[in-house]
C-alpha cells in the first residue's frame, strides 16, 4: 500500500519543487511518465524531445540515489496520455493520495482535474513555488490596474524582493529600464564571442537519442549534435559559463542579430529553466554576486526574467482559455512551408530557421522581428504560428511560449501583452544585422520583384488594418505616412503582396 503517489512532470525537475516536500520515502512512491500524447500534440523537435526524456531519467536516478521510490514509463512501452499510465499505476500502488505540483499549462490542468473521478483517490494539486509571483498575486496586481503593462509589474517585483534597489529605495543607477541602452548593432570587427558550454551525451542521453530516433522519425528538426546539459549540475556549469563570458556584453547587443552569430551574448539558459534544471532565483542570485557587470547588462538581464518572464506567465493563468482563441486582425493565412524547412529567397528568415532546425534556438529578436514580424505582416493564422513555436524551440511550454507569440508578437489578443504590433520593414532588420547584404533582395527597394518583401507586406498590414490600428496613437506616423501615399502606390503595395503571398501560402 502506498500513502501518496506523487507525480513529477517533465517540466518539474527541481529538486524543491513542492510535491516532493514532505515526502517519506517508507511509503510514498513517485511517478515519471513519458507519454506519447505530450510527445505528439505538436511536431516538437527532436532536441527537444530529447532534452526532456533525458533529463527526466537523469532526474529519476537522482531521485532513486537518493533513497527515493521512483515509478518510470519509458516512452517505448508507454502509454498515450498521463491519465491512462496513471490509471495502470494506480492499480499496481494503490495510493491514497495523488499529490502534483501545479502544471505549467492549462491543457495539462484540465486532465488533472479529471483525475479524481477517473482513478477515484483524492488529488492534491500544490502550487509551483519555483516563480516570483504566484497565480493568485498575479491576479490581484491584474484587478487594481487599468493596464496590464510589464513595466509596472517589474517595479514592483524590483521593490518586493529588493533587487537592485539602493538604499534610498530608488533603482540602482537612477532608472527601472536601460532598455534604451540594449538596442546596438554587432560592429563590424568584434571580437570573437565565446560560444555556449556543449555537453557531451552520456550513457543515458545516447539512449535517448536512439528512442527518438526510432520513434519520433517524421518530428521537427536535426537530432544530429546534441549538445544541451540535462542535469542540474549541467545547467549550473551553462550559468556560470554564461555570467563569466557573455553577461558583460548581453544588455548592449541584446537586440543584435548576425549571421555567423546564433547565439551572440544571450545566455541560452529558458531550456534549463523551463524544465526546472535551474531555478529563476538561483540565477538571479548568482548575476548580482557578479562584480563590475555594466548597469544596462545587468538590469537587462534581470527584466528578462524577473519582469518578463514572470510577466508572461501572469497573463498566461489570467487569461487563460479564452486568451488562444482570439485573433484581432482575423488573419486567416497559412504558414508558408518555409518555416518548417528553411527553404526561402529572403536570408533572414532562412537563417533563423535554419538555425531553428538546427539547435531548437533563436534568440528573441530573430523570435519577435524576423519570424514573428514575418507572420504578422504576412496575416498568418495564429493558431498555426503558435503552434509553430511551440514546435519548434527547445524552451517552449505554453505558458510562455503563447503570450509571447499570440500576444507580444502577433498582438492577436487585440493589446493586451503590447501596447502596439511590433511590425518592422526590411529597414529595421538592415539596422539591426547583416542579414541583408546576402540576399537575393534588395532592402531598399521598396517596390517590385526585387524589393524586400518585408517591405511592402508591413504598408499592406497598415493598410489591411487601418480601421483597428489608426487611432493608436503610438502609430501616428505610421498613418500620416499613409495619408501622404498616392493611389498607385497603395495600390502597387497591395499587388506586390497579394502576389507575393498567393506565392508562399498556398497549401
Ligand atoms: P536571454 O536573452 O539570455 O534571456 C534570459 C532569460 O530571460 C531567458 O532564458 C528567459 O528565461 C527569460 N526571457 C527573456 N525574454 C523573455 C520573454 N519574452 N518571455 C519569457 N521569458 C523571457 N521563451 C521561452 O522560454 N519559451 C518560449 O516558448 C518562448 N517563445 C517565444 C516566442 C516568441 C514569438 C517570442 C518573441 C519570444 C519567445 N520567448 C520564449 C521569449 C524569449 O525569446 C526566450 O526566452 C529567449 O530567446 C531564450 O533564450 P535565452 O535563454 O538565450 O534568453
Ligand atoms: C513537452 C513534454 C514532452 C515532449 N513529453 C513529456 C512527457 O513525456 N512527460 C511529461 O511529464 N512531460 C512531457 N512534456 C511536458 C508536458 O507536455 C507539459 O508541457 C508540462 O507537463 C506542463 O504542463
Ligand atoms: Fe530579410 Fe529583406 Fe533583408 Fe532579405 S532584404 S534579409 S528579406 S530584410
């Protein structure tokens, strides 16, 4: 007979994570499931298949060295769905208790809450305490505002747990923000940037490829070179590389993008954190104890995690289901085929995605204005971007991963997450990397065959969506730039798009 069987996600691989506080290791047993169903509600990419399985298994001999009792399904002689292994486990353990930490998305929220019926044994659902600001604070701080803007939120989280804060109660350096000074270009001779730390496969992550190479055959994605730790002492090697190499150089070129350069002074860390291998605090922790980091780099990086990061998750519970199932400028297109195999004339969005097939990575501006842009401007359905995203990146879980894309990047939720469409032309992309200078497109015509598409797909959003976006007043150039147009050339823009777009969204 076993007292409680507690059950650890995928995502749920930290040592304190709440279900396993107060375990007895007599008569408490665990449960770890690889399923096929969470494998396969989208076309995950093969890394991150593997990341997760082998840092389950990691996890789950950690565990077991510990003194632990762990049950495992493997994928190969699993079952489809939590609820079915659940149910077979439930009839070999019969526990009386389940205990589970709080999911990170809603899907898997409503299976659980199924549970009880199902399996007839009492379900605990407790609170993940591994982010900031929990579901319900979030909820509060969401009911006393008028907006919902992150820059409020990352001030109060800045002032409730102290954090680069004087001792005058002010922000150290005098502003909240120096994302002003997070906005340079790559110069044209920099010097090298060290690469993230690579982690070589062991025993167990060999296993693991060779599962997914049987299995997953058809997924997303190169498997080849995997390189990704999977332990928490991994991570922890990543962290520190990441704070001795690249955290001095991250808040100025955070907002860069180069060729030759997937990962620039980004820390590649949302693939150890999103699964638990390395807590948001820890990391917080440890970029303060560093000495002599320019403001701009490490404010930055805070507000990546502290504002936007818990930000994000906020409005994820808030919001959520109605939150997937808008779509403000009803863009209906397809998802050109080209986001899945790279193959494209126009060399920015060949490049992130190839660097997407390669190692389940982008960084966010290549995210936000080179795929993401590209979706907008082109009225991409965004049911099919999201589910792309979700796809396709090592760190994507839908609680950040949809905020970030049906909101911040499409602005489908209408305004919630941005305050404006994050639209750009090829202008922007020229600006902020060397993308341009090898394409078969020329980034300054704007017009024509020829012309960079990014160009007139972002008019011809304008002009598609006057009616919703012309009162804006974050937009006021944008549309006394179009009142200036001539008909012919509004209506030159509108051909070269639908041509273009009849081109590359045909099923
Ligand atoms: P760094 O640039 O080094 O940033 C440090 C950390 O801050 C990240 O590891 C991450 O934990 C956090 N962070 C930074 N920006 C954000 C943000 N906007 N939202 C939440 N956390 C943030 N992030 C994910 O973790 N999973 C996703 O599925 C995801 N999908 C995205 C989809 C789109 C369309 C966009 C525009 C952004 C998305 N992001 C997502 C946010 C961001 O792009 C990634 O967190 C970041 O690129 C991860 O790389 P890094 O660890 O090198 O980040
Ligand atoms: C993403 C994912 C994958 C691919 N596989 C599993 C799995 O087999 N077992 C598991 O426990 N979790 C997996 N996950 C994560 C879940 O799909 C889901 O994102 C999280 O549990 C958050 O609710
Ligand atoms: Fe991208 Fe346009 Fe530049 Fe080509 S010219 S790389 S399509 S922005």
């Amino acid at each position: 007979m076993t007292r409680n069987l507690c059950i650890v996600l995928g995502d749920q691989l930290s040592q304190n994570i709440t279900s396993l506080k107060n375990l007895r290791k007599e008569d408490d047993k665990i449960l770890m499931m690889e399923v096929v169903n969470e494998a396969t509600y989208v076309n995950h990419h093969k890394k991150k298949l593997i990341l997760i399985f082998s840092a389950m298994r990691h996890f789950a001999e950690d565990l077991k060295k510990q003194g632990y009792t762990v049950i495992y399904s493997k994928i190969n002689n699993s079952s489809n769905t939590f609820t079915e292994e659940l149910v077979k486990q439930c009839k070999n353990t019969k526990p009386k208790k389940i205990v589970i930490t709080h999911p990170g998305e809603y899907r898997v929220l409503q299976e659980i809450k199924k549970w009880k019926k199902i399996v007839k044994i009492p379900v605990s659902i407790v609170e993940d305490e591994r982010f900031f600001c929990n579901i319900n604070e979030f909820e509060k701080w969401a009911a006393s505002k008028k907006e919902l803007k992150m820059e409020t939120f990352y001030q109060m989280m800045r002032k409730k747990y102290n954090i680069l804060i004087d001792e005058n109660g002010k922000p150290q350096g005098g502003k909240w923000n120096y994302d002003i000074k997070n906005r340079k270009r790559l110069p044209k001779n920099y010097p090298s940037i060290p690469k993230p730390l690579e982690h070589k496969p062991d025993n167990i992550t060999k296993q693991v490829i060779e599962d997914v190479k049987g299995k997953f055959p058809k997924h997303f994605g190169n498997l080849e070179s995997f390189w990704f730790g999977t332990t928490h002492q991994d991570a922890i090697k990543s962290l520190n590389e990441f704070i001795e190499n690249r955290l001095e150089l991250f808040g100025p070129y955070e907002d860069a993008m180069a060729q030759n350069e997937k990962f620039l002074y980004h820390s590649v860390l949302s693939i150890y954190l999103n699964i638990g291998l390395l807590e948001p605090k820890q990391v917080i922790d440890k970029v303060l104890q560093k000495k002599n980091i320019p403001v701009e780099s490490v404010e930055g990086f805070v507000r990546q995690i502290l504002g936007w990061r818990e930000y994000i998750r906020g409005i994820y519970w808030l919001t959520m289901p109605k939150y997937s199932e808008t779509n403000y400028f009803n863009a209906k297109n397809n998802l050109p085929e080209f986001y899945w195999t790279g193959k494209t004339d126009m060399n920015c969005m060949k490049n992130c995605v190839n660097q997407t097939i390669q190692d389940a990575y982008a960084h966010h501006i290549q995210r936000l204005m080179i795929t993401g842009n590209f979706s907008l401007i082109a009225g991409i359905n965004p049911k099919q971007v999201c589910d792309w995203y979700l796809s396709v990146y090592a760190d994507a879980f839908e609680w950040v991963e949809l905020p970030n894309t049906h909101g911040m990047t499409l602005y489908a939720d209408g305004g919630i997450v941005g305050t404006k469409p994050y639209a750009a032309s090829g202008n922007y992309i020229n600006k902020m990397s060397d993308y341009c200078k090898d394409c078969k497109y020329d980034v300054k015509k704007k017009e024509g065959e020829d012309a960079c598409p990014f160009n007139y797909l972002y008019w011809n959003f304008f002009l598609t969506n006057k009616k919703k976006l012309e009162n804006n007043p974050r937009l006021w150039t944008v549309f006394s730039n179009i009142k200036k147009m001539s008909k012919g050339k509004r209506k030159q823009i509108q051909n070269d798009s639908k041509n273009f777009l009849i081109q590359i969204t045909k099923t």
